[in-house]
C-alpha cells in the first residue's frame, strides 16, 4: 500500500520553456517553483488517489466481489460458486498482471525521454478516467467481465502515473531532503485511504448497516467518481529541470548518493567504505528489491483477505469493518512519523529492519490467536510495523540510484509490487481450501526471509550523523543498536516457539493444536527463526570486532571468548525465563511446554 492537509496548486504558470521546465535557460527561481509545485502536486494526487481507491476498491469492494463469486454475477461465472476467494484474489490478480506487463515499457519510456514525463502524466490520465467510466458500468450492471477491463484499465493507469510522477517527484527534491519528503508524501496516501473508508461508513449508515447489493454499489460508485479530481492534479505536473536548483548534491547528500548522481552508475564507494561482505553500497537497489520481491509475494497471500477474515470469521458489518479500515491507515500514518524520528539517531535501514521484524511476530500472532479485542490490537500495530519502513526504503532507493535509472527502478519496484497482486490468487485458492489464519502463517514465514535478505542493509546504507567522521559516543550507540537487534531476534525467537508449540495457548486464546501441527510448526519456524537470529548475532559481534578489536589479528581473536561467554549467559537466562513459564500454570511441564523446551 504499501500511506495541514489544504494543497495549494495554484502557483503561477510558466509559460514557453519555463513549463517545460527542462530547458537549460530556465532561471533558478522558476526552477525552484517548478520542483515546489511538482511536490505539492504529488501531495495533492496521493491524498485524492488514496481516497478515490480507498473508497471504491475498499473492503466494501471485497465483500462485493464475494457477493458476484458466489453466484450475484449476471454473466456467467469465471471460477466456481464455491470459490469465492478465488475471484477476490483474481481480481487482484488482473490489475497487478496488467502493471506487470507494462512496467517495463513504461520504465524505459520514463528513463528515455526525461523532458517528457510530464507528457507521461497526461497520458495515463485519459486511462485513469476511461477506467472509471467502465468501472461505472461494470457495477450498475453486475459484469464480470466489464469488471476485469476495469481492473486492467486501472492496472494500466496505476503503472505510467506511479512510475512517471515517482520519478518527477524524486528528481524536483533537494538531495538530501528526501527522507521526510518521502514520509510526508506516504503520510498524504495513508490519509487518503483512512478518509475511503469512513466515507464507506457514513453512506452505510443512512443507507442501512447490512450487506445489500444496493448499497455496496452506491459505496463504490462514489468512489469511482472521486477518480475524475485525483486525475485532474496530473495536470499540474512539470518537467524539472536537469540540475538541482536548490543545493549542491554534492555537499548535502551521503557520499554515495553524490557519487551516484555525479558518476552515474559505474560509481564506486571508496574501498573499505560500506562493505558486508562481497556486497558494498553499488547492492543496494538490488537488496531493495529482493527483499521487497519476497514481501509482496507474502503479502498477496495474506492483505488482501483481512476485510473477508474479519467479515466471515467474526461478522463484521459493513460500518464495523469500514471503520476498521479507517482506522488502519491512520494507525500507519502515525508509525510512519515515528519510524522517522526513530531513523533520525539509528539510522534508516536499522529502523526499517526492526519494524518490520516485528511485524512478523504480529502475524505469528494473528494465526493463533481468537480472542477479538487482542486480534484487533494486533492487526492495528502489525499494520503499522510492517506499512511504516515502505517511504524510508524508497528514500534510500532514491538515494542510491542516479536520476537517469529512476524510471528504471521503479519499474522493478512495479514489478515485485506486482507479485503482490499475483500471489493475491494463490491466496485466495488457499483460503477456500484452509482458512485465512493459515495464510497469515506463511506469510510470517516469506517476511522472515525477506528479513534475512535486508540484514545487509544496516552496514550498507549510512547513517547521515555517521558517514565518514563518526564520533566515539556515535559509534558506541552503534554497536549497542546492533546487539540490541541480535537480542531482539533471540528473543523473538523464544516468543514465536513458545506459540507455535502450543506452550502458552492457555494466554493467549483458542484450542490445543494438535501435535502434528505443533511438530510441523516447530521444525519451520526454528529453522527460520535460528538463521535470522544467527545472522543478527554475528553481525553484532562482527561490529564489536571491527570497533574495538581490529588494531592486530590477536586482538581481533579475542572478541571469541567475549561472545561465548556473553551468549552463553543469554541463554542460561532464556532457559530459566522459559523453565518458570512453563511451570506458572500447574507447576509441571505438559507435553506443549517439553517441545517448546526442546
């Protein structure tokens, strides 16, 4: 998804080379209030896209596309009736196809003609307002099939003016600013999509609170027209101009993202500088996306069907579950700021890791847990663990990535957002075949290993405060963070067993789980659990010895000893922590609680 609200877009129009905004006469000052107005811009269509998508393509949208799979289509029905999930995730499914087929034309159109991209934007609003005229139809007549041209005209519009306007966007900000434009910009989308769904809720609640076709079809009509002024502020779009007119990159960027932006790709960082290993700081947009690539393979599976889990497994209405999704969005707003704040001191790729590593204990959560207000609490705070990191890891993409391949990466970035919408499917097959739990399970499991895939990224992407000439306090909270994190996984590692053994369902709701079930949990999820955690540990005390202990190979050595010694104290304090847990209730240790000790 993944996030004083008065936009002002009325600035003074430039006229001849001035709009153009690329030309080399341009003045300083008209270069300026182009790259503003471009930023006000993007501002402007996040927040009127977000809500315009929030409220037709809601869960209000879900619930109608059940409805139409389970035998409400006048046309004839593309999956069984019984599949109802299925033509939920098929429809996610399109969209993210059609964006998956055009990314990469679109990509290389961007990048080609960088004084166009403006042209780009005007384009793809024609396709955004053809999408909502059939989008129209498609609804008052309850066609399938009209439903899918739809999808795929959307799917079309979402690609050339994500990729067009990221790049303009990116490109009209100081270098060195994009972290909190960044945000700012998630934070727009994120209000957007929190408003869809309240209006959702107050038409709901003078039409009647109850799943009628009438009334599911006047919620999305509204939203569908909201797309005609989300459109319209792709108008307002200019090209910039090819130079920074704000301040030299090179003196307000990191050092790599100056060598990106002055030697173009081929740049190199200095030897010795943001290495893990093989990988060095040129990896960074690589690791990006594989990372994000096994996310959204995950999170197709799994986000598209919290609306239906809520709706089927615990009866909400249609006020209940639109006031839900008002919420959650809000919620991720606020986690964004604060994931911020926290990126400021520890830096961004710290923040990002450990947000989203708890949203893999949230999701562990979420599949065993039945008791409604903790399922509530869960779902809210996973919402925001997980959708918070997504504009501070476009930062670092940007920053890392010199502006003639923007259009290039963000068309990858299409591209693994896309599994997002692919995966939707199999999610849905897997849904009407187990249940919604199950897939929240394995999703927990790819998000772990996208995890793994981003640990790199903490010794890779610089903190700004700590760049070259770090002082000794600043590379103390360094290594401090960094064993921070390595306890954090160990500890969650104990967490996670602890539920997927059964040990302490007695907490936290719901049925004994069979021993199969607990023996095929146990072996998957220790296996993960014990890499992710190991990985943290070793780069914990790799950065101890690279701190204290480099001056000879005798005294690199002696940071051995110290992490034995320190890790075998962790543990004796783990094994007695989980020794009275497991007694607190009967004072034994039942068959659950053994395999958890195991």
């Amino acid at each position: 998804p993944h996030e004083a609200r008065a936009v002002e877009l009325t600035a003074v129009e430039p006229s001849g080379t001035e709009v153009q905004g690329s030309d080399a006469a341009c003045s300083p000052d008209v270069a300026k209030l182009l790259c503003r107005r471009n930023i006000r811009a993007m501002f402007a269509f996040q927040l009127l896209s977000a809500l315009a998508w929030g409220t037709a393509m809601g869960p209000v949208f879900d619930r109608y596309l059940y409805l139409l799979g389970s035998g409400g289509a006048r046309d004839p029905q593309l999956l069984p009736i019984h599949g109802a999930n299925s033509l939920v995730g098929l429809a996610e499914s399109i969209s993210g196809i059609t964006s998956l087929v055009m990314a990469i034309p679109v990509g290389i159109l961007v990048d080609r003609h960088p004084d166009r991209r403006a042209r780009l934007l005007r384009a793809s609003a024609l396709v955004g307002l053809t999408a909502a005229l059939v989008g129209l139809l498609a609804v008052l007549m309850d066609e399938v099939l009209l439903l899918t041209l739809m999808l795929v005209l959307f799917g079309a519009f979402s690609e050339l003016s994500s990729s067009a306007s990221e790049a303009i966007f990116a490109d009209s900000i100081p270098a060195g600013e994009r972290s909190g434009l960044f945000v700012t910009k998630a934070i727009f989308s994120t209000v957007g999509a929190a408003c869809g769904p309240f209006i959702s809720a107050l038409g709901l609640l003078f039409l009647g609170d109850v799943w009628q076709p009438h009334q599911m079809k006047a919620v999305i009509i509204s939203g569908v027209l909201i797309t005609a002024p989300a459109v319209a502020t792709l108008f307002f779009f200019r090209d910039p101009p090819p130079v920074d007119p704000f301040v030299d990159p090179l003196k307000e960027a990191s050092p790599q993202s100056a060598a990106l932006e002055d030697s173009g790709p081929a740049a190199e960082v200095p030897r010795g500088e943001l290495r893990f290993g093989p990988l060095s700081a040129k990896h960074v947009p690589v690791l990006i996306s594989v990372s994000d690539f096994i996310t959204c393979i995950g999170a197709g599976m799994t986000v598209k069907f919290f609306n239906l889990f809520f709706i089927q497994d615990h009866g909400f209405s249609p006020v209940a579950i639109s006031l839900l999704q008002t919420g959650y969005p809000l919620v991720i707003a606020v986690f964004m700021k604060f994931t911020q704040r926290l990126a400021k001191p520890f830096g961004r790729a710290q923040a990002s890791l450990l947000f989203f590593s708890l949203n893999v204990l949230c999701l562990v959560v979420l599949g065993e847990v039945t008791w409604l207000p903790i399922l509530l609490c869960v779902f809210l705070l996973r919402g925001g663990f997980a959708n918070s990191t997504y504009p501070l890891d476009r930062s670092i993409l940007m920053d890392f990535t010199p502006s003639s391949q923007r259009g290039m990466w963000n068309s990858i970035a299409s591209l693994t957002s896309m599994t997002w919408s692919g995966s939707a499917f199999i999610g849905g097959f897997i849904s009407d075949a187990h249940d919604y739990r199950f897939t929240f399970l394995i999703t927990a499991l790819l998000y772990g290993i996208a995890c793994v895939v981003y640990v790199p990224l903490v010794k890779l992407v610089p903190r700004k405060e700590q760049e070259i000439n770090a002082s000794p306090v600043a590379i103390s909270v360094s290594v401090m963070l960094m064993g921070s994190i390595s306890f954090f996984w160990l500890i969650m590692m104990q967490i996670v067993l602890a539920i997927t053994s059964g040990a302490v369902h007695d907490l936290i709701g719901g049925e004994a789980p069979t021993m199969e079930k607990v023996e095929l949990n146990l072996k998957s999820w220790s296996v993960l659990f014990s890499h992710v955690a190991g990985f943290a540990t070793i780069n914990a005390w790799g950065s101890l010895q690279q701190t204290y202990f480099k001056g000879s190979p005798q005294s690199a050595l002696l940071v051995v000893p110290i992490g034995f010694i320190g890790l075998q104290v962790l543990f004796a304090a783990m094994d007695s922590i989980r020794w009275k847990i497991s007694h607190m209730d009967d004072g034994e240790e039942d068959e659950f609680e053994h395999k958890w000790d195991e």
